[in-house]
C-alpha cells in the first residue's frame, strides 16, 4: 500500500482568529486587516499563543530600535539567505508601502552589497554582517560586526544582530511548515 505524501505542514491544525486566545486574536486583528487575511504563520504558531505574542512584541521593539530601511534590509537579506519566500513576499510589500523604490528591493535582494548602487552605505555593511552571520552560522564575522558598529553604532548593532536572529526562527518555522506566500511577489512580471 502506497501512502500519500503528506507535508508536516499538513499535521498542524490551522487556528482562525476565534479559536484563538482573545488577547492574541486582538493583538493580531490590525495586522489581519492590513493584509486583509490571517497568515497560516500565525494560523499555525497561535498553538503557542504566550510564544506567539512574545515573538511579535521581540520584532516590534527591534524594528523601533532601527531605522525602516536597515529592517527591511535585514528582514530581505535574511528571507532570501533561507529561501524564506513566505516572509520576502510580504517584506517586499511592506518596502513599496513604506516607500522604498523597487529597484531598491531588487538591489536588496540580489544579495551583492559590493555591487549595489541604490543601497547606502550603511545597508550595504548590514547586509554584508547579514550574509556572513547566516553563512558563517555566526563564526567569524568580527570584522563585519565591527563595520556594523562603525556605521550604526553599537546599540543598533546589537539590535541588528537580534533581528537576523527573529527572521532566522520565522524562516525555520515556515520552511519546516512548508508553507508558500499568501500573495505573490509586487516584484513579479515587472
């Protein structure tokens, strides 16, 4: 007998909002009506709803502590590092809504900081921590931290070190779920 294949994402329940802790459906309620649906991420993590939350508010205190542009250049660098598309789709949204041109996402994504024109200075040296750190698995990336500090400062710095850190645990987590984008890439067919 042949067994169908089935995808671990497939194992794990999907939550809707109403299955979900009141206090956890209320904190995710504006993102839902942003996107205008709720994300099988967190139809699939609310199983951890105290986790859940604490994931959530680690990523808004983190994105208070750095500029937009070197959060997306993390939150991209790192999706496209872990072949994350789930979260460089919505990352890539979140850039035209913030304002950030195209050709700056497609820059981003490219992953060549050396070779990048639109991207500043400072993105490129994040970047360039970013591409080591996940490559490196954290192991010797003294010098590229060190051109973070130069260019960031340390407490941004460590505040970039953290986000590499949250993208990598939602990368992991969406790529074990396999789970594919809700919407397709603004980038696509352009």
């Amino acid at each position: 007998m042949v067994r169908p294949l089935i995808l671990m994402s497939d194992l794990i329940p999907r939550l809707s909002s109403g299955e979900m802790p009141r206090d956890l459906a209320e904190y995710l309620r504006p993102r839902v009506e942003r996107l205008g649906y709720l994300g099988e991420f967190f139809q699939c993590a609310a199983h951890q709803p105290r986790a859940l939350l604490a994931f959530m508010t680690f990523t808004e205190e983190l994105r208070k502590a750095l500029p937009e542009n070197l959060t997306e250049t993390v939150a991209l660098s790192v999706s496209n590092l872990m072949n994350n598309a789930y979260e460089r789709v919505q990352h890539e949204r979140l850039c035209l809504k913030l304002g950030l041109e195209k050709e700056w996402i497609r820059e981003v994504n490219a992953l060549s900081p050396s070779n990048a024109k639109r991207m500043t200075d400072e993105e490129r040296r994040v970047q360039s921590f970013v591409i080591a750190a996940v490559n490196r698995d954290g192991h010797d990336c003294k010098s590229e931290f060190e051109s973070v500090i130069d260019a960031v400062g340390h407490q941004r710095a460590i505040a970039v070190l953290l986000l590499i850190g949250r993208y990598m645990t939602h990368a992991l987590t969406v790529n074990c779920l396999a789970l594919r984008p809700p919407v397709v890439s603004p980038l696509e067919n352009q």
